[in-house]
C-alpha cells in the first residue's frame, strides 16, 4: 500500500478511537446516573448500558485501537523519523492515551459487575481528559513542531480551566 493510504487508514482509526473513548465514557456516565432510579428502571437501564458499552468497547474502540497503532508504526517503518523530536513528543502524549483506553476498559469491566467506581461528575472530568490527548497529539503531529503541541497543551489546559471556573459560578448562581 502507499504511504498515503496507509496514513488516511491512521486517521480514519484515530478518529473512530476517539469517537469510542469519547462515547464510552458518557456511557459510564450515563450508567453511573441510573443508580438515582427506582427499580425496574435502574436494572433496565445498567443492563442496556453495560450492553451498548460492550458492543461499542469490542466492536469500535479497541478496533480502532489496534488499527491506528498498526498503520501508525507502518507509517514510521516506511519514512526514518524516528530522530524527530516532534516525534518524541507524540509518544509521549500515546502513553497516558493507551493507559487512558485501558483503565476505560477497566472501567467498563467495574460496571458490568454492578461496582461503581466514580461518581458522574468525576467521569464528566475524566473525559476531557481524551480531549486533551487529542489536542496536543494531533497539533504535535500536523505541525512537527514541539513548541507548538506544548503550547497547544497549555492552550487547552486554560479554556478548561476558563469553563470550569465559568460553569462552577453559573451552577452556584453567580452571574
């Protein structure tokens, strides 16, 4: 395959890798709030999530996992980078992404078993979390600048900063 197609197979994964950790954690969300229902309701609704959960984790995120890494070290087989520091920066930024995905996937395990690991506001959190990831990968790797993807790190890190603080006086009822 050409260098092209393998690299548009890497982001076709990336995309779909982050659109499952994305999901998945509003899934954990979603199933960590249906403990507030009364019965049948709450079981209804933790069988129908652990469900979708399962099917999304088998079936789109670890999929997308496995294809992004493979094209990714074509991708580096085929052209020597490996001396990049722009480079050295993404691997960086993979480590906390993959132990992200496997501690979602532990999550997800938790919840099958009816054990509720955080609260939803904490998994509301721990969602930007991908988010953050995303932005400092893909602007280390579009630009191959690493002041550019350290910036864009510190970039995110205020806007959240900016909503939290933002929506915290909005929820407490100041303007």
């Amino acid at each position: 395959m050409s260098y092209l197609a393998i690299k548009a197979l890497h982001i076709v994964g990336v995309v779909c890798w982050f659109a499952g950790l994305f999901y998945i954690v509003r899934l954990f969300i979603y199933h960590t709030e249906a403990n507030e229902e009364l019965q049948p309701k709450r079981d209804i609704l933790k069988a129908q999530f652990t469900l979708m959960a399962r099917r999304l984790w088998l079936g789109i995120t670890i999929p997308s996992m496995l294809l992004t890494t493979a094209s990714g070290a074509w991708l580096l087989t085929d052209q020597d980078i490996s001396h990049t520091p722009w480079l050295h920066l993404k691997f960086v930024l993979l480590l906390p992404l993959f132990l992200y995905h496997f501690h979602c996937g532990w999550i997800r395990k938790k919840l099958a078993a009816d054990v509720i690991p955080f609260t939803a506001p904490q998994l509301r959190t721990y969602n930007e979390v991908a988010t953050f990831l995303l932005v400092g990968i893909v602007f280390t790797a579009v630009t191959k600048s690493v002041s550019t993807g350290l910036w864009s790190l510190v970039g995110c890190a205020a806007v959240f900063v900016v909503l939290v603080v933002f929506l915290r006086r909005k929820l407490q009822g100041k303007s």
